[in-house]
C-alpha cells in the first residue's frame, strides 16, 4: 500500500479564491468609507466658506442681513457638494451666520447634516475724540 502524502501545493488548492472572496468587500467598504468622509469634510468646508462670505457682506458698512443672506446663499449654492444650503444671519452689534445643509450620501436614504456657524461684530466707523 502506497500512500501519497499530500504536497502543500495540493492542500492550499482553493485558498486564494476564499482569501479574494473575504478581503474584496472589506477593501471596498473600507473605500467608501473614505469617499464618504472626503464628501462630508468638503460640504464643511463649503459651508464653512458660505458662512464667511456671509458675515464678510453682512458686517460691512451699509451691509444687510439680506445682503449677507444672499451672499452666503450664493457661495454655498456654487458648489455642488452642499446640497439644499439653507442660511440664517441674526444679531445686531455681533452678527452671527449659520449655514446648514447636507452632505451627498454614497448609501441611498441616509441624510448626513453639516452645519458651521461664524460669528464676528458689526464694522462702524468712528472718528478720533479730542485727547
């Protein structure tokens, strides 16, 4: 009786194709987790950016709030990436702007909100007293 042992090759038959099979789906959520945080962090970004647009037009001299509404409308509605921006500006002496909307979801349904808020004080300019 002459039995053959078998050789390593002969044993790890298959094994690539089940190392392919689990590695595949956690590189490609692994993938799109990162898109995902790419496109949440740039609708930050651009809502940051709105919001300071805003308060740049909103606290100038003969700025007003709805000059400074539009404005930060304007930039964040520019890009894509915000999608339904919406704006509040508030405030008298120290004006604040919010910008919030929603960053593009990769999973369909889920709604992910970004929100950023600048706030800075009204320019007026004043002349020099007698010392």
């Amino acid at each position: 009786m002459n039995t053959c042992k078998p050789n390593r090759w002969q044993r790890d038959k298959g094994s690539a194709a089940v190392a392919t099979a689990i590695t595949f789906p956690i590189v490609g959520l692994l993938f799109l987790a990162l898109a995902q945080a790419v496109m949440v962090a740039v609708a930050r970004d651009v809502a940051q950016a709105a919001a300071e647009e805003g308060l740049r037009v909103a606290r100038a001299r003969h700025g007003t709030f709805a000059q400074g509404q539009a404005a930060a409308r304007s930039f964040a509605r520019g890009a894509p990436v915000l999608q339904t921006p919406t704006v509040t500006v508030s405030g008298a002496n120290t004006i604040t702007v919010r910008v919030t909307g929603s960053a593009p979801s990769l999973l369909p349904g889920v709604d992910i909100a970004v929100s950023k808020s600048v706030r800075g004080v009204r320019e007026r300019f004043t002349t020099p007293g007698p010392t």
